[in-house]
C-alpha cells in the first residue's frame, strides 16, 4: 500500500510534457552551439600575423572547411535523433490517460539520457574514427530506447494507457522501439571493421526513422 | 497506407508550440550572451599593469565603446529576424488544425534553422567585412524561409489548416515569405559590391518587417 | 487598412507567454552559471605547488569568501529584477484579452532586454566600483520600464485589456512603473557620489517591490 | 489592506508551472554540459605530440575512465536530486487552487535555489573531498527544502489549498520535507569524519526517495 505521498505525486501529464520540451529545446540548442568551437579554436591557434597576411577570408572559408564541415555530420545525426526520440516520447505521452510517481521518473531518467546527447555527440566530432566514442554514442541510444520501452511497459501494465490506444497499437509501439534498438547495436558494432560505416549506417537508419519510405522492411516497424 | 505508428505520431500541435518556444527562448538568450565574449577577450589580451593605470574604468568604456557596440548591430538584426520567424510560425500554427508526423518534422527542420542562428551571427559579428560570413547568414535565412513555406504548401495540400484560414489568406501567407526571401537574396547579392550595403538593406527589410509602415510596397506581402 | 497577414498575426498570448518564460528561465539560470568563473579564473592564475601545498581545501575557502561573495550581490539583486519584472508581466498578460503584432513586437523588445541582463550583470559584477557599470546596468532596468509601459498604454488604447481591469486599476499599474522607474534613476545618479550607495539604493527598491511593507509610502505605487 | 496591484499580481498558478519547468530544464541540462569540460580540460594539458604518440584513442579512454568518471556521480546526484524537487513543487502546485504574489515569490526563490544546483555541484566535482564543498552542497538543499515547507505552510495558512487536499495529506507533504531534511543534515555531519561517506548517505536517501521500497521506515515519510 503506497503512502499518501506516493499515491499523488507526480501524476500532471502536462507538466512532464513541459519540462521534456524544455529538456529538449535546451539539448536542441546546445549541440549546433558547438559548432563555433572549432573556429574559435583554430583562430586562437594561428600566429596573429596570419590574420593580416592578405587573406583572412580565406582563412575563415578555410576553418568553415577543414574544421566546421567535418563535425556537421555528428551534430545533424544528434538533431535527428532528438528528433526522432521527441517525436516518439510526443506519442506515448498521449497515449496516456494520466501519470504517476513511477512513470514520471522513468521519464526522468528518459531526459538524463537527452541531456547527455550533446556529451556523446562532442565525444563523436572530436574524432570521428575512434571506436570508443562511437560505443558512448550507442550507449546513449540505447538509454534513450530502454527508458521509452520501459515506460511503455510500465503504463501498459498500471493500466495507463487510453482505451483508444489497442492492443495492435501497443504492439507496433514496442516493436518500434525493439526493431531500432537492434539496428543501432548492428551499426555499432560495424565500427569494429570500420567507424565511417557505422555513422553512415546510423545516419541512414535515422534518416529511414524520419522518412519512412514506404518500400523498406524497416518501416514495418 | 500508412502504418499505425505513423498514423498518430507527431499529432500534437500544442507540444509542437512548446518545443519551438523553448528553442527561440534559448536561442534568443544566448545570441546576447555572447555579446560578453569581446569584453573578456580584450581584457585577457590586455597587460595586466594597464588596468591598475589611472584609468581602468576608461579602460571599460573603451571595451564597450570599440569592442560591444560593433557587436550590437548583428545581434539585434538576428534578434528581429528570430521575432519575425516566431511570429511568423506562431501565425501558421495558429491556422492550422491538428499536426502530423510530416508536418512536426518539417517544423523539426525549421527548428534546426533557428538553432544555427547563434552560430551564423557570431560568424558575422567577428568581421562584418567578410563576404563569406553574409553567404552563411544568407543560407540561414533561406533554410528558414523554405522551411516554413514546406509547412504552408504541406498543411494545405494535406488538409491539415482550418476552414477559417481561407484561400487569400493562404496565397498572403505564403506570397510574404517569397517576397522577403527575395529581397533577403538581393541583399545578400550586394555584399558582392559592399557588405555593409548588404547588412544595412538586411536591417532595413528586417524592421520594415516588424513595424510594417503602410506606405511601403513592401507591404503588400 | 492592415493586410491581411497583419490582422491575424500574433494573436496568441497563450505562445507569447510561453515564450516569454521561456526567456526568462534561460536568462535567470544564465546568471547564477556565471558565478563559476571567478572560482575557474583564480584556480587558474594559481601556481600548480600552491594546490598541493598542505591546504587546498582553505584555497577553495578562500575562493569562495574573496571571488565569489562579491559577485553575489549583483546575482542576487539581477535575480530579483527578473522576478519583479516576470511577476509584472505576468500580470499585465492575465489582464489582456488577447494579443496582436503590435503588442506581440512590443513583448518581443521587452524579452530582448531581459537577454540583456546577464549581460549587464556580469559588466557590475567584474567591477562594482565603475559608474559606467551602473549606468548600463540602470539602461537595462530603464528599457524593461519602458517596455512595459509601452504595452499598458497600446494595450489600453487598443482596446486589448479586459472589462474587469478597470480604470483604477489600469492607472496603479502604470503608476507602479513610473514610481520604480524614478527610483532607479534616482539610485543611479547616486553613483556620481558613490557606486556602493548606488547598488545599495537598488537592492532596497527592489526588496521593496518584493516584499512590499505596509508602511512605506513607495507601496502606494 | 493590500494596495490594487498587490491584490491581483502573481496568481497565475499555470505561468508559475511553465517558469519552473523551464528553469529545471535548464538546470538540467547544464549539469550534464559540464562533464565535458574535464575531457576538454584533460587534453589542453597535454603536450601535443602524446596525441599523435601510437595511441590517441587510448587517451580518449583514459580521459573518460580516469576525468570524466569521478564526474558522474555528483551530476547523477543532482540530477537525482532536481528530478526529487521538481516532483515535489509539482505534488505542491497541484494540491493550490490558485497562486498570489508572496506565494510566486516563495517559489521564484525555490527557483533561485534551483539555479544554484549547477554551481555547487561543480564544487562538488572538482574535489570530492573538500567538506567546505559538501557544506555548500548542503546549504544548496537546505534552501530547497526551506522554500518548498514554507510554500506549504504559507498556502494552508492563506486557504489557498484546494479542500481535496486533506489534513492528513498535508502533515504528510510537511513531514516528508522535514525528514529529508534531517537526513540531509546527517549526511552532511558525517563528512566531518569522511566526505566519501557523506556522498553515499546522500546517493541513498535520494535513491530511497526516487524508489520508495516498502519496507524502509524513511517510507512513511
């Protein structure tokens, strides 16, 4: 039997969806912010005199080139992800008739897991061919997939869930969840033969996420 | 046909408004905070006797005066211009009657615009005279624009906007964003003769914009 | 004869004050983050020996009661403006029926200066003994007046305030302004004597604003 | 007798709610940002040819096992610790029919303790055996628990706790802060004799407060 605490804490739907936005709409930010890292970073290294030598403009095509272009790949990928894992949180919650004190902290640590993107994705730019970073980076997906797929489970049990949300529909949401979370542990572990592999695999899996060409297998999920 | 995940994804307007608030808040906020980076690196660059030197408080004022105020004028035009996209996303949403998985990702990429903002404008606050920093803010611009005109065309064709909304008021809607992208290009074309003939018409289109003086050709889009 | 673009454009108090929360969220954990730097700052002046020299923890002591008290004061007092003026918004907004451009542009320029104020926080913090600090320091406060101001008055004129906000009660939130906006000037010109006479001033008009004792005639306002 | 404007500022319990929501996720957000400053930290301090020295991802790990591991556990438990508060401002806001000024004042300064988490937690992290560290810490939960009593007590004093809210219930929501409270206060005291200690005890009464088991007598409150 729950105390009285437990029996109404933390049942507001909106309020969960409101700070997730936040979450969000920080994270969201944060990551295109470090794209000026790099530019900054490879103007405080040059000599000063370089700036006056005929070419500065050269110089910031040449940094927007050489040290911006290279990270916009991990930074896109980190955007459709968020993406892909608002939009999904976006559905579940409405799938809900109300909250509770348990669901709200699986959804807790659902944003822990947000709010380490911009980590994991930094990790990522830094160096592109290093196979560690791209095992935090899966580590980070997977949270992301084992929160929604626990918090799907867990409503589904406490009895949550709308009546309007069938059965099929619970299925498909899960199965989702499942069929992705093996695409990126496939993707991840490409990086074993070869890092460009894996990102462009997960890239494509993110892309086919957003997408969804109606001809894939993939979209069965 | 659609699959059953896809066919109620991404189907709430009001956490569509939510995410995109969030997202202009923090972008807003920090195109302001990095008006404080020329005062901290002027004083870094600076010996240190010269601030206990009779005059540490010129020192100050001479800070702001040839290192903030050439800063303000960036800052400010991409703060107008991020007002004018939040109204103008603001307006549509506002027209519209339920979201959709298609609708929320175009709005996604929208969003994706808006966080490149803080980055486009420091690269133009760090030399107003570079014709390559103009192209980047030009090319931000033109993601804004296109993503929102994608939304219009996407939400009439899918029947996604209210009956009030009628027909002139979606060929208004839709005639004012081609009209400022293109004199958002002509302005950006200028840069090749003077770039800061280019920002100066940028400005000028962007308040004429905001404060609409009903003489103006211009505003008739 | 408006266009039709600007009839039904930013019409939603619902959005702006969403976005303005938004703001002033980012805006006011903005400040407290700041506190950091002098802790980083002063580490990284020190020596390496010094940290391993039998007392490192009565370094962070000392960090602490020399770097980061000072800079409390202005945290705290900034904290406490953006409160004051977020409180006085909120208000205005509940007593709106609803918005429009010109209103909505008028909120916009009243963000654009809540953006400014870690700015301006920062600049007192680094110095408390410049006049030039406070002097942009009360421009800010004097921009978020105005701001505000400006929206009672168009909001009355334009017929956008609710019947239950009567006459009486539209006076005594102008007047409210006004009065705290004289006070504040008042406080800045005190800095021509003394700066710490000048904050002093400030963070008591603002208490008062808070907390707001019966006695003082400042709570007519 | 209130003036006209005290009256009526500061009910809006909705606006409250969005502001607290937008400060938590910042709040969050930022906790998690600052784990990559020790991989950042970590590689600025190394000569530059130890990167390309036969074994740079090797370094890329030693970094996060030996700089960014420490890290983990304070962040976690603050993040741990907001989730806490933010679930139970919530609880509160729920249980209010409405909000006035000194009530929105209670919270703006539950709010101001909420952008201290960032700060004191980085004190935290950078020596875990600093007491003076784990006292700010403290201090930092203290005021949490503080605002959030008096909020409690202030809103039953000014009837403005809607009638579902029962007696029982409400001795319940004041008993449970004051006995974290104490339990922090405890945990604190034993950092005189090991701050490692004093860390654990905090991790498992935030971690008995997420997960309730049934059995522990902390439960009942």
């Amino acid at each position: 039997m729950p105390t009285s605490y437990h029996r109404f804490a933390g049942s507001s739907l909106a309020r969960l969806a409101a700070l997730s936005d936040g979450v969000f709409a920080v994270a969201m930010t944060l990551l295109v912010l470090d794209l000026k890292a790099p530019v900054l970073h490879a103007r405080a290294q040059r000599p000063i005199w370089s700036a006056s030598g005929g070419g500065s403009e050269h110089v910031l095509i040449h940094d927007l080139v050489h040290h911006v272009a290279p990270h916009l790949l991990p930074y896109a990928m980190s955007f459709l992800t968020l993406g892909i894992f608002w939009v999904g949180q976006q559905t579940q919650l409405e799938s809900f008739t109300q909250s509770n004190r348990a669901l709200t902290w699986i959804h807790l640590a659902f944003l822990l897991a947000v709010t380490l993107m911009p980590f994991s994705t930094s990790l990522l730019a830094q160096d592109i061919t290093y196979r560690s970073s791209i095992a935090v980076y899966w580590l980070n997906l997977l949270a992301l997939g084992v929160a929604l797929f626990a918090s799907l489970r867990y409503a589904d049990r406490a009895d949550l869930m709308s009546d309007e949300t069938g059965v099929e529909m619970r299925a498909a949401l899960k199965r989702r969840i499942v069929v992705y979370q093996w695409l990126y542990a496939f993707a991840a572990l490409t990086s074993l033969v070869n890092t460009y592999v894996a990102i462009g695999l997960l890239v494509l899996f993110q892309l086919n996420a957003v997408i969804a060409p109606r001809i894939w297998i993939l979209d069965r999920a």
